[in-house]
C-alpha cells in the first residue's frame, strides 16, 4: 500500500530523494515542521551555514532559546489545561451522571483563565523581552551580511 500524504503519493518521493547523495540533500534554509502535539507550536529548525558568522551564530542561538522557552511554556500549560478540564468533566458526570453543559465549560474555562493569569502575564512579559533581545543580533547578523556581500 503507498503512503499518502494529502493526496500526494510519498513513495515516489522517497524514492527520489534517495537516490542523491547527502550533498545534494543537504538543506540550505530553515526547516519548520508539523505542530507538536501538546504545545500546538511548529518547531523549526534553524539553517546554519558552514561560513556562519559570529553574529549569525548569536542571534540563530537565541531564536533556538526563545523557541525552546515557548515550547516548554505551551507544552506545560496545555498539559495543565488538559488534565484539570478532564478531572473537572469527570467530577460534573459523577455529580449529575450527564456531560457539562456549555455553561459549566464555560465558567469551567473563566476560572481556570483566572488562575492562570499571573504565570501568562509572566511569560508575556518574558517573550516580549526576549523578541527585544533578538533586535540587536539580528541587526549585527544583518550588517555583517551586507559587509560580506559587497
């Protein structure tokens, strides 16, 4: 049986690109993959040149930590999320021996929106942070680049 990927024959892919060499199958660009299964985000992994600069070096090593900083956030509040809506379900069905209604979901959502205020507002405040931190490396990464080309 083929395997099918949205309609599009992957084995004939495969056999493609197996028949080049590694040279030719090397990545020249930043590769961002499927949305994780806990934390909803893409993890992207960042292209590095061989002739990498130092200031490349530094502003690609920072976004890696900003990815990794919000992929354990997410994945940590959606756990969190998932185990409290569940045990709040399986609390109301052994209450009225019925699913919640949307408004107990509803008020269920509020609380726990609530209760997470503070640890969102510590990561936004974080992330903003560390996109700013990003501005300056990008810069260097950026000028050393036009340096280079002329």
């Amino acid at each position: 049986m083929k395997a099918r990927n949205f309609g599009i024959d992957t084995t004939l892919l495969r056999r493609i690109f197996a028949t080049r060499s590694k040279k030719e199958n090397a990545v020249h660009q930043d590769y961002i993959g499927s949305p994780d299964l806990i934390s909803n985000l893409r993890p992207v992994k960042y292209y590095a040149r061989p002739s990498e600069t130092a200031e490349e070096r530094t502003w690609r090593l920072h976004r890696e930590r900003v990815d990794k900083f919000n992929q354990d956030f997410w994945e940590t509040n959606n756990k969190l999320f998932k185990s409290t809506k569940m045990a709040f379900e399986n609390a109301v069905l052994a209450r009225n021996g019925k699913k919640p209604s949307s408004s107990e979901m509803s008020a269920f959502y509020g609380e726990f929106l609530d209760k997470a205020y503070d640890r969102h507002r510590a990561y936004n405040k974080q992330w903003w942070k560390e996109n700013a931190g990003m501005l300056l490396p990008a810069l260097k990464a950026a000028i050393r680049n036009l340096q280079r080309s002329r």
